[in-house]
C-alpha cells in the first residue's frame, strides 16, 4: 500500500525511450526565449505546486508538458464530480473512485510525459510540515483555495530565498503576481542559488494581514474554467520566464482580470515595502502557527481537521464504522456518511466534514466516530 503522506511516481525508463526529448519539445525549443539551453534548464528544474486543484491541475499540465524535470503536487483534498468541469487532469474514473487529487494528478502525467518524475504528497500544508515539503525546490506554485496557506507560503519563501507565484481563480476573475524575495541563503539546496534576481513585494507588502470577514468561493460566485485557464497560463509562463533564468521579464505588478467584463487592473509590487512584518523585519507568525485556525475548504460545505497525526488502519475503521453509516474506502483514504454528513478520512488521521460549516459539529463527529 502507498504512504499516504508521500506517494511518489518515477519515470518509466522503457516508455521515455519510446519518445525522443528532441522530438517531444522541439516546437518549444524553436521558440528564442526558450531554445535547447531553455530546454535544459527546465529538464533540471524542481517546481512544487501546492493544490492540485483547478489552477493547480492546470499548471501542473502544462509544466508537465514543458519539460520541467521534477515536480512536486501537494493536495490535501480528492477528487468529486464537481470538479470535472474545471480540473483538467481529472476523468469521471478519478471521481468515483475518490482518488487523492495530488495521486490522480501525478497518475495522468504519467500517461502523457513519463520523462519526469512526478511526487504526489496527499498531505494539509502546515507550519509542522512546510520545509519538508517544499524545501529544496527552485520555485514554488500557489494554487491554493485559502489565504491562511498563502500566508504560510509567503513566509516560507521569504525565510528561504524561494520564489512563489501567487495565483487565483473566482467567477471569471483571475489574479496572479511573482514574489522574488532576497536570494537563498548557502545550503538550502535549491539551484536558486545560481541565478539572480531584484526582489519584489511580498504578499505581506501588499496585504499585510489576511482578508476578514466572508470571502467569495467557488461554491458561493461559481467559476469559469476559462479564468482558471487564464491564471495557470499566466503563472507558468512567468515560471518558465524564471527556471530560463530570465528574471529580468518577468512582470513585477500584481495583475487582475475579469474574463466576463474585460476589466482589468495592476497594481506596482516592484520593491519590497519598508517596515514589511515579512521581508523587512522578518517576522514569520504563519510559520510559526501561530492561531493557525481550521479552514473552510473552497467549493463544498466543509471542514478539514488536521490536528491529529496518527496512522489509520482502514479496514479496521471500516469494521468499525459500517454499523454506524455508508463506508467506502481504497489504499488512500476512506468515505464514511451518516445522515446529511460524510467524513472522508486520510490515512494520517487527518479529515475532511462534509455538510457543515461549524467547527464545532465536525468536531463532534470526528471525535464520535473516529476518536479524538
């Protein structure tokens, strides 16, 4: 049975030889900002993108696709009917088997690019697990659904030398900005450190705190396929424009557009801010967890809880739960339902309430039927 936690795919040394990298990239290597010395450096390039959802599947693709030697899918959620509308690596198999989308994800480039290697981590990106997760990468890939992770990831980065590339999607909004932070320090294991860069704004720079109050999600505005599109484009070809080791082009705004009324909007992210909490004075709360809440997952009446660390024997769950409710369960993660709730629970004992809202409810059935 694959670890939950870091379920990890190689090439397959018989199917490589079948495609010729000449052939398979020659159209990309044709065009001047990338040419064979492009191609090279992105063969050896490691990238981690953290979700594996819309925009995530869809950046994924197309690095993938671009030759970008390493990558790294970081998702703690699975795949549901929902999401076959906008999540491109995904097919109806993947939704009624329940796959982790960071395991389906890595499955399907598998099937189109089998050159790379692809590591799926069906793991919640928190303060506990960040460096090993993300460290040693030479850009990281923002294609999360909440602003707390964004954080966090801004404060890795920063503390690291790691760029990021913020991106999302709402409605047929899309918004994407580059954060090129001080170079890494000696020893982080990144080949970051060859190349070179002026550094930008932070997300803290611009938005010194998380947005308060309701924000909109996939479930409460919708979404467009298109604007997901627009935003993964946008951000791989700036990460193309890095990885090329041209910096220099990349943009230094933070863009916005909405595909449905073409309004469109920048705002200057050009230099770090003075007094920044982040770049400046250096001060990493989300990294340190500090009131680090449970979060409302985009797109579904749910909660996550992710405070227990604990395997999970699955069959034995199954014996236990199935005189209680509805249980299904594969290697990865098993679905128990009972009434209007259904909690899909991991193999780290980490889980996900469907049909609440309240923290408090989710934590009474997770405590009830799984244990606390």
């Amino acid at each position: 049975m694959p670890s939950l936690s870091s379920v990890s795919g190689h090439p397959q040394p018989a199917a490589k030889a079948l495609i010729d990298d000449q052939e398979r990239y020659s159209r990309q290597i044709l065009f001047p900002g990338i040419g064979a010395e492009g191609q090279q450096r992105l063969g050896s390039s490691h990238v981690a993108i953290i979700g594996c959802g819309a925009t995530g599947a869809a950046s994924a693709s197309l690095l993938a696709r671009a030759g970008v030697g390493t990558l790294t899918l970081i998702d703690r959620d699975f795949v549901e009917p929902s999401n076959l509308q906008r999540q491109v690596l995904f097919d109806e198999s993947d939704a009624l088997d329940m796959l982790p989308k960071a395991e389906a994800a890595r499955r399907k480039i598998a099937q189109f690019n089998s050159g790379i290697t692809v590591h799926s981590q069906v793991s919640d990106l928190v303060p506990d697990n960040v460096s090993t997760l993300l460290g040693g990468c030479d850009l990281i890939l923002d294609a999360t659904d909440n602003f707390e992770t964004r954080y966090l990831v801004n404060d890795f980065a920063v503390q690291q030398g790691t760029p990021w590339i913020y991106a999302a999607a709402i409605g047929a909004y899309a918004a994407t900005m580059n954060i090129l932070p001080l170079r890494p320090p000696a020893g982080t294991g990144s080949s970051a450190q060859e190349m070179d860069w002026n550094p930008t704004a932070c997300l803290a720079c611009l938005f010194p705190k998380p947005p308060s109050g309701p924000v909109e999600t996939c479930d409460t505005a919708g979404i467009l396929s298109t604007a997901v599109n627009l935003a993964a484009s946008i951000q791989v070809t700036e990460a193309l424009k890095f990885l090329t080791a041209q910096s220099a082009l990349m943009r230094r705004t933070l863009l916005s557009f909405d595909l449905w009324t073409s309004e469109r909007s920048e705002i200057s992210a050009g230099a770090p801010r003075k007094e920044c909490s982040v770049c400046d004075r250096r001060e990493f709360t989300h990294l340190a967890g500090t009131g680090r809440p449970h979060i409302t997952l985009c797109g579904r009446n749910s909660v996550q809880i992710h405070e227990h660390h604990r395997p999970v024997d699955f069959p034995a769950m199954r014996d236990r739960l199935a005189p209680h409710g509805e249980v299904r369960f594969n290697d990865l993660l098993l679905r128990f339902t009972r009434g209007p709730h259904t909690l899909t629970l991991f193999a780290d004992g980490r889980a996900i309430v469907q049909g609440t809202t309240d923290i408090m409810v989710a934590r009474t059935l997770y405590a009830r039927f799984v244990g606390s």
